[in-house]
C-alpha cells in the first residue's frame, strides 16, 4: 500500500490546493465584481475556501507521511530477510561482507541482528571482535562451552549467551 498510499496522498494535497486556490478566486471575484460586493462576503468565501481545501490537504499529508514510514519499515525486513538468507545460506558470513552488501553500517548490521534475535528468527552465535556471523541451531549448542574457542559461556541477556574468553555472542 506504499506505493498506492502515496500516489494517493500526493492526489489529494494537489486536490485541496485546488480547491482553495479555486473557491477563494471564485469568492473573491464574485463578490468583488458584484455591485451589491462587500469585502466581508469575500473575506468569508475565502475562509470557508479555506476549511474547503485543508480537508484534503490534511489527509493528504497524513497518507505521504504513512507511506514513508511503510517504505522505512519495508527496507528495514529486507535487509533483515537478507541477512538471514545469508547466514542461512552460507553458515557464516563476515560482517564486513554483510556491510557491502546491504550497503549498511556495522552498527545498523548489529541492530538487526539483535532485532531478529529478539523476534526468535535468528539462532547462532556473532565474534564481534572477528566480525563473523555463524548460523547454529539451538540443538547444537548444547553445554556451556563456546563453540568458536570452547571457553566457558555466561547468560548476558534474554537469549543471548556471551563467551568469558572470546568475547562471542550465542543467540538461542
């Protein structure tokens, strides 16, 4: 509904401005070139012009400020859809690559991974200080040995398990 909404809104400002740029010209010569005129009645056919036109040019705003913020929230997935293929795909994925590729930053890199952690899509482990992503099922990750160095894992956040020696992150 981006797209659509966006057309749409983008239709009805041009429509509002319209009619309060044509109500009020039609008011004010009417009532200008009339010989009973005064310029109260204009005034008033501009007011009411006014209330006229801001109607749609208000919801008109609204649907491009919807659909903008669609469009952020529909790269945002992609980009997460991405990064999940390509763990998925791959079994581990260099951060640097995932940068270059999604034409990203690392912090952006490493929001969406927490953001998909915390949906419970992504499963696997992260060597921040080596920048790769491994993909892992839950299943294989069992004890508390770290599966990059085989040190001892502590309990860092909800789903998140940390390594005391590497410093990895395992996201169950």
């Amino acid at each position: 509904m981006g797209k659509n909404s966006r057309l749409i809104g983008i239709i009805l400002i041009g429509v509002g401005l319209v009619l309060l740029l044509g109500c009020s010209a039609i008011s004010l010569i009417s009532s200008l070139s009339s010989a009973e005129g005064s310029m109260g009645g204009a005034v008033l056919g501009v007011v009411v012009s006014i209330f006229v036109g801001i109607v749609p040019i208000a919801f008109g705003v609204y649907l491009l400020t919807q659909s903008r913020s669609e469009a952020a929230e529909q790269a945002d997935m992609s980009r997460q859809r991405k990064i999940l293929d390509m763990v998925k795909s791959r079994g581990q994925v260099d951060i640097r690559d995932l940068v270059f590729e999604l034409k990203s930053s690392t912090d952006q890199v490493r929001d969406d991974v927490y953001r998909l952690v915390g949906m419970g899509l992504f499963t696997g482990y992260v060597n921040w200080d080596k920048g790769v992503l491994y993909s892992r099922d839950a299943s294989q990750l069992k004890g508390n040995t770290c599966p990059n160095c085989g040190g001892e894992q502590e309990f860092v956040g909800k789903g998140v398990i940390a390594c005391k020696n590497c410093g990895a992150e395992i996201f169950l």
